[in-house]
C-alpha cells in the first residue's frame, strides 16, 4: 500500500530530477492513485501520455533506415563517377551525369529540399498535451495533514477554423516551390554543362583547324623561299611570308591555351580541380529540325521558372486563408481530477479557455498575407515575360546563325579554298603577286575560324531554347 504522506515531499523532488523521463512520473502516479475508485481516469491519462512518447519514438526511428540507404547508394555513385571522369575520351552525357551528382550547388539545393520536410512534417503536427500536477498548502511537518488538495490534470489546445490543413498546404507548396528551384539550378546546370562541353569540342576542332593552318603556311613560305632562290621576287616576300607563318603559330599556342581552359572549366562543374579526360566526344556540326515560334512558346509553362512561380502564388492564396483563419482563436480543453485530504474525496476538473480577440484580431498578419498575394501574381506575369523575351532572342539569333552556318558551308568556304589554291599556283607561275595570295590565305584562315564559331554559337543557342523550354528540342519536332 502507497503512504501518500511519505510520498508527498519526494514526489516533487522526483519531477525536477527525472523530468527528462516521464515514465518515471507515470509510475509514481499509478502508485499514489492505484487504490482510488477513479482508476479508469488514471488509466486513461497514464495511457494518453505514453502513448504520445512511443508515437514519437517510432516517428524518429523511421528516418535511420532512410538514411542508411541514402548513405550506401552515395558511396556507390561516387565509385561508378570516379570511373567516369578518369575516362579518356568523355560524351556530353557523361559530363553532365558528373555534374549533377557532384556539382556541390546543385547539392546545395537538394539539401534544402531535405530541410523543407522536416517543415513540412512539423506543420502537420498536433500541438503537445500538457500534463499539470499542483499541491496546495504543503508542509514539511510530519504532524501536519499535508496538502490540503492535490491535482492532476491535461489540457490540450484545439485548433480551429482549419487552422492545421491551411497550415499544412502551405507547407507542401512551399516543399513544392523548393522543388521547381531545385529543377530551375539543374537545368540552368545541364545548359552550363553542355555550353562548356562545346567550347571544349570547339576548341579540339580549333587546334585541328590552327595546325592545318601552319601547314598551308609552311608551305606559303616554302614556295616564296623557292621564288626568292631563283630570283623571281625579293627577299622581302619571303620574310613577310615567314611573319604570316609566326602569326599562325602564336595563333596555334592560343587556341591551345583556350582549350586547356575550356577543359579544366568543364572539370570544375564537377568540382575536379584536373580534368581526368583527355578529349570530348561529339559532332558540332549536328543539327536539330527547329520547331516554329509558337509551338515552342507552348512549352514555356512547362519551365520550372513558370511552374515556382505559379505555386509561389498557390501559397502566398494558402498563406492568406491560414492568416483569415488565425483571427479565430483556438480553444484550450482542460480536465483532470483532484484528491482533497480532509475529507479524502477526489472530484472531476473541467475546464474550457479561449483568447478573447478584442484587440488582436491578426489584422497585421492579414494585411501582409493580401500584399503577398497580389506581390506574387505581379511576380508570375514578369517571370512569363521574361521567359518569352529569351525566347524571342534565342530562337531569332538561332535562325541567324543556320543562315550564316548554310552561307559559309556553301558558297564562302568553298571559294576561299578555291581561290587560295589558285592564287597559290598562280603565285608559283607568276601569274599573282605575293600580297594578292596572302590576302586570299588569311581570308580562307578567318572564314574557317568563322565558320567554326557559328557551329559553336548554333549549339550553345539550342542549349539555351532547350533550357527554357525543360526538353530536348528533337522531342518537340518529333511531337
């Protein structure tokens, strides 16, 4: 039998030392009350609490196992990516499957999304019960009768007027919206990607394009040293012919050096600080069937910008209905039972609270949540301006350069390297003087340099037209 006397002065001094475990507490009450015709009620209240301990339990365990697979696949991706970017020769697919799973920004992101769970889990949660033991009147005097009462009670705090579901749907939004900014970095990622992966590609075909170049050269000044050696011209033709070879070579050394550039920058998307490839895989002269204007425009909703800025107006609307609904106020219930000492009696405790909004009606909050709302539809008729202006740009400076690309592949190449062949054997016959072969060797060197900057300027163009509209333009052709 419990001697509710003794267990009086060390039942509080219990609570201060155990309060990090409220079994302990829950043990001390079933002893003091086992006996008392309001058992059921105990019962009750004991089964309340621990039950809410051993629902959060279970709720924390279920993220270990999450975790652990999350940690076994990441070590197992970093070995195959390993793999990958110590390969010699690299695919533009290649690069940016490196990219997205090493790039630390876009990691960045995905952390955040991770985080926008844990808001998202806790909006959806029921405000604790608090659970309240008082005493009145307490003696440390043995003689003494004690407490005069002594309570035990749990209140819990309702919430009203769909405060919770408002509450939770703004949160999911906001994962949402997280969500279309971490699509919004990817893509931005994958069109980065693909435009350095060109400027490598460019730059291979550009040391090609500068060594061929020094061979044509070398032999402009083999063919002017023969004509110096027989007398036919001056001395000086030969010394201009080698100044034009010089040129070609420091030309050869920059394009070297742009493409060591190229190279580490494209690295450096997947945080390698060396490239571990020796060259790029691909075919800059690839070229896509483009759709018309219109039908691209219809893609534009389909862009994570659009589509975040659509739920960042979703959730500022449910923002202001979880601020309309917060001028209710909520309502506390409160019950218990208390235990009299003279006479031993033990009675029901009931009670209900709620604030009174006569001051305080959220009015700040509701004036605010409106502004938001009104900030947010302003904010998705820029963000579908500002994608159809990009657009327009790409998609005309995209048309411009197929015609500049079909121009130069066939007519002025073609007659450059005609009419540099031709001055050449001329010059050799003495049909062409010296200037005249040299003007036709640096047009034909410029057109090809030209030529080669328009397949890049092409390429990078549909990176951009795919980037705004989230898919690869050969699937809105073939649609």
């Amino acid at each position: 039998m419990c001697d509710y006397r003794k267990l009086n002065g060390w039942f509080f001094k219990t609570l201060m030392k155990e309060f990090m475990d409220i079994r302990v507490i829950l043990v001390v009450l079933l002893c003091e009350y086992k006996r008392r015709r309001r058992v059921q009620l105990m019962l009750f209240l004991v089964f309340f609490v621990w039950f809410g301990i051993a629902a959060t339990s279970n709720l924390m365990a279920e993220y270990q196992p999450h975790n652990e697979a999350l940690k076994q696949e990441s070590e197992g991706d970093r070995a195959m990516l390993s793999l990958l970017d110590k390969q010699e020769a690299l695919t533009l697919y290649d690069a940016i499957k490196l990219a997205l799973q090493k790039n630390p920004e876009l990691a960045a992101f995905a952390k955040e999304i991770n985080a926008l769970e844990g808001v998202t889990l806790q909006a959806g949660l029921l405000p604790n019960p608090q659970l309240l033991l008082d005493a009145e009147d307490i003696s440390s005097r043995p003689s003494d009768p004690g407490a005069r009462f002594n309570s035990i009670r749990i209140s819990q705090l309702i919430e009203t007027a769909g405060k919770r579901s408002a509450r939770m749907e703004a949160a999911s939004l906001g994962q949402e919206r997280a969500g279309q900014d971490f699509e919004i970095r990817r893509l931005d990622l994958i069109a980065q990607v693909a435009n350095v992966f060109t400027d490598v590609l460019a730059g291979q075909e550009q040391v090609q394009l500068a060594t061929e170049s020094i061979a044509l050269a070398q032999k402009v000044v083999d063919t002017v040293a023969k004509r110096v050696l027989s007398g036919k011209v001056p001395p000086v033709e030969e010394t201009r012919a080698k100044v034009a070879y010089a040129t070609t070579k420091i030309q050869f050394e920059q394009a070297k050096h742009d493409l060591d550039v190229a190279r580490k920058s494209l690295a450096l998307l997947w945080g390698s600080p060396m490239p571990g490839f020796q060259q790029v895989l691909g075919d800059l002269e690839s070229f896509v069937i483009v759709p018309d204007f219109n039908t691209l425009t219809e893609y534009l909703y389909d862009n994570p910008a659009a589509i975040g800025s659509r739920l960042n107006l979703e959730q500022r609307k449910a923002m202001l209905v979880l601020e309309k609904a917060r001028r209710i106020p909520d309502i506390t219930l409160n019950a218990g039972i208390r235990r009299y000492s003279e006479p031993h009696d033990t009675t029901a405790l009931v009670a209900l609270s709620f604030p009174i909004p006569v001051f305080n009606r959220n009015q700040g909050n509701l004036l605010e949540a409106h502004q938001r709302v009104g900030k947010a539809e302003d904010e998705w008729v820029a963000t579908d301006l500002r994608l159809r202006t990009l657009l327009v740009q790409s998609y005309e400076a995209l048309i411009a350069a197929q015609n500049q690309i079909t121009m130069l592949r066939k007519e002025i190449l073609p007659g450059a390297r005609e009419s540099f062949e031709m001055t050449r054997r001329g010059y050799e016959l003495g049909r062409f003087d010296f200037l005249g072969m040299l003007d036709a060797q640096r047009t034909l060197f410029q057109n090809q340099t030209l030529y080669l900057q328009a397949l890049a300027n092409y390429q990078k163009l549909i990176n951009e037209i795919e980037r705004l509209i989230a898919r690869p333009v050969d699937d809105v052709s073939n649609n």
